[in-house]
C-alpha cells in the first residue's frame, strides 16, 4: 500500500514539473523568454511554446493597443500592437540566461558577468539597467529594494525600447497615444 500512495506522490509531482513546456526551465534572456522572442505575435508565441495565451482581464485577445497576457504564475509579457513589447518576471523560479533570479543581491550582477549596466536610485528601491552591446535598443532592467544591509532582486523585465522604459506599463503607453 505505502509503494502505491509513493508511486502516485511522484506521478503527481512529475505531472506539476512538465506542466509547462520546457519543465520550467525557461529562461530570460533581453530579447527571448525560452522560445517566445520579442517582437512575435501571441498566435507565434503559442505555436513556437505550445501554450495558450490570453489577455489578464479574460477578454479575446486585441490587435491594437496595449495588455497583458500572463502565461505562468507571476510571469507577464506586454503586448503592444499585438507583438509581445516585455517580459516581467515577478518569481525566482525564472532565471535570466545568466543565472540570476529574484531574491539575488545586487552585487550577483557582477559576479555574473553583468557589466553594460547603469543604476537609477529611486526612494528605496535601485534600478540596475542592463543594456546587452550587441543590441542597444533592448533591456533588462532589474528592480533592488533594500533589506537590513543589502539590496535583492524583487523583480525584472526585459524587453525593447521604449515599452521596457515605461515605469507603470501600459498606463504609459495610453499616456503616450493620447
């Protein structure tokens, strides 16, 4: 009896760890989130991961304008005129292709290997920009907010230039077309 209720544990176990394409292992990289790049539709994202993909507030996916989709717990892409503009990561189950994931200290950066960045202190929090030399119109943008002593990652996103600038999103974005 206890092999059966082990053996149905690790089932179980195994059917959450290959619920997302790739076993969850995708990383981020400024341009890419495992196979889904930036600049694809939400109709090539899906094909290329093998996920469906619909907009945060449930209504059919749009053409024009500016929403978000969330394709895994605390992960969201941008989508601008119906190509996918950022990726947001809020979990340190994503990693960047690099290696660093929410929760890092800031001085992980450098360790590895992160060096084209720039830091913007706002109030409490530090925004370290990372812009890749091989293509200057994308970013990675981590967010540090001060605990005790040290400054961790809460959260990034990467993405293209200007929508990876736009400090709250799509209310920018709306900001920006009127």
């Amino acid at each position: 009896m206890f092999k059966w209720i082990i053996s149905g544990f690790v089932i179980v176990i195994l059917i959450f760890a290959l619920a997302r394409p790739g076993g969850g292992e995708e990383t981020v990289n400024y341009d890419s989130f495992g196979k889904i790049k930036i600049g694809m539709t939400i109709a090539q994202a899906q094909k290329v991961a093998q996920i469906r993909l619909s907009q945060l507030n449930g209504k059919p996916n749009q053409k024009e304008g500016c929403f978000y989709i969330q394709p895994f717990n605390n992960v969201r892409f941008m989508i601008v005129e119906g190509k996918i503009a950022t990726f947001e990561i809020n979990s340190s189950g994503v990693k960047t292709s690099k290696g660093i994931k929410i929760g890092d200290e800031e001085y992980n950066l450098a360790t590895y290997g992160i060096k084209n960045f720039q830091v913007v202190p706002i109030n409490l929090k530090r925004y370290f920009i990372y812009t890749p030399p091989q293509a200057k119109n994308y970013r990675i943008i981590f967010e540090t907010v001060k605990y005790i002593e040290r400054y961790n990652i809460t959260r990034y996103r990467a993405g293209k230039l200007p929508e990876i600038n736009y400090p709250i999103g799509c209310a920018n974005y709306s900001q920006k077309s009127s």
